[in-house]
C-alpha cells in the first residue's frame, strides 16, 4: 500500500450532525452508549454508560463514526484532548440520545476561556518552537481557565479543538516572515484571509496557521479571536531534517514564554492586547 492509499485510509471528514432515529445528534451532546452485542469486556463495561459526543466523522467509504468521551471518567479531560484510553467510538447504531431536555451538557465540554496550542514538527529544526514552548509553559502554573496543548503536527485534531468555544486561541509556531531569526511577534490572523479559501478545500495533514483555521471554519464552529505568537526560524532541519533547535530561536522561547504569560493575564483582566 502505497503513502497515498495510507493517507485516504487515515482521513475522515467531519460531519455537523449525525442523525440517530430520526433525531440530530452534535458534538457536545450526552448519549447512552449500547454497545452491539458479541464485543469485547471494554464494550461490557460501557454498555449503558452516559457520554459525551467528542467528534463526528465520515471515513472515505461513508462511514459515520461517533467519538465519545465518558461523562463520569475522572480522566475526561484527557479524552477530550484525544489521548488513548479516555476516548471511544461507537457507530451511529451503537448509540441512543437521550431525551431533548437531558441532551446538552450543562456546561461546555471544554470550561476553558483560553486554549494555548503548540504547533510544530520537532524533527524539522526551529520548527519544534511552538513545541518547546509549551512545553515550558506547562510549568508556569496558569489558571484553570488556560488550557495547553502540545498539537505538534496533528492539524485536524487543532481544528477539532477549536469547535470547542474558547474566547481565545492562541497558536504557537515557527512563523516566517522575513524579520531576523530568532524574533518573536504576536499577531491576529487575517480573518479574510481565512475566509478566501472555499470551505471544501480543507486539508487535514497541513499544520500552516491559517490552513487550520481554515478547517475549523468548515466545520462551522465557533472560531473567536485567534492569536499568534510567532518566532523567525533560522533554520528548519534543511533536506533531512534535524532534531533541536538553533541557539537564536532557542533563546527566543523565554521572551515566548513571558509574551503569551502577559497576554493571558490581559486576556483574563479584559485588558486591550
């Protein structure tokens, strides 16, 4: 199997709703599980089980797959962050809506106001910033409103996050544009920018900034105020790539540190940024 069949097989794309006995179940809405008979103990375990629709999509032989996380699942969190163990799916059939009143999560799936997302491909050089970044920010002790997640090169799981409704993203990344190496600077992608593309045109293994954003905005989402706090790569690994980053830009992830710590606290004191 060649890389392209590999690439058709992984691709799903995300659907608005799915449609379950007539009724129009999204993300975010609560359901029991029912498991189809003849499955393993795990499919034991959860049968009956109240959860929470994490994703909808569509396989490229038109399948329709619901991905849930566990209502009760001490670890749902993680599960919303796509981590293993902590998220399932279900085929439509497999799943039961509960009644209208009882459908929608008493409050977002995520209670974040901020989502710091880290973006980048560690084996390519400068690259790998957005990465280190959060990475370090993950130990400066930011409120509980503030989520970080290390994305690395995982585009559609970027965009999925981003139907969640934070008020803020802000997106970590190498980001060219002509400035010396090594600088940092904070930006607001051009939002007409975004919208040029047609929304069919999505790309799911790209991890450019905008093209991101624009799968999230095809997805018909919320997509609020997004933020970039960007760096100038000196180098991006060249031909066969290269694991680390250059001394400039590794100098510049202190001063990303403190940049995205002071835009929090405007963003959470409501201050202008």
């Amino acid at each position: 199997m060649n890389q392209w069949e590999w690439n058709l097989l992984e691709d799903k794309a995300p659907l608005e709703h799915v449609e379950i006995g007539g009724i129009a179940v999204r993300v975010g809405d609560r359901v029991r599980l029912n498991p189809r008979g003849g499955g393993d103990i795990l499919d034991i375990a959860l049968r009956g089980q109240i959860a929470i629709i994490e994703s909808l999509e569509q396989d490229y032989e038109g399948q329709q797959h619901v991905s849930v996380v566990i209502e009760n699942d001490p670890g749902r969190d993680l599960g919303m962050m796509r981590q293993p163990g902590h998220r399932f799916f279900f085929s439509p059939a497999e799943i039961e809506p509960l009644p209208e009143a009882d459908r929608r999560t008493s409050s977002p799936v995520s209670a974040s106001n901020i989502l710091i997302a880290g973006i980048g491909n560690i084996f390519l050089g400068d690259d790998g910033f957005g990465v280190e970044v959060v990475r370090r920010l993950s130990d400066c002790g930011l409120p509980d409103s503030v989520r970080i997640v290390d994305f690395g090169i995982r585009g559609l799981d970027l965009a999925y996050a981003l139907q969640d409704g934070y008020e803020t993203t802000i997106l970590i990344d190498a980001f060219p544009h002509g400035q010396a190496p090594g600088t940092v600077s904070i930006v607001e992608p051009d939002r007409d920018e975004i919208a040029a593309s047609p929304e069919g045109c999505v790309e799911p293994h790209s991890m450019h900034p905008v093209n991101v954003l624009r799968m999230a905005r095809a997805m018909h989402g919320p997509l609020k105020r997004v933020l970039l706090v960007g760096c100038e790569p000196e180098s991006l690994g060249g031909d066969e790539g290269h694991m680390g980053l250059s001394d400039t830009v590794e100098a510049a992830v202190g001063e990303a540190v403190r940049a995205t710590e002071t835009l929090v606290r405007k963003i959470l004191n409501g201050e202008p940024v």
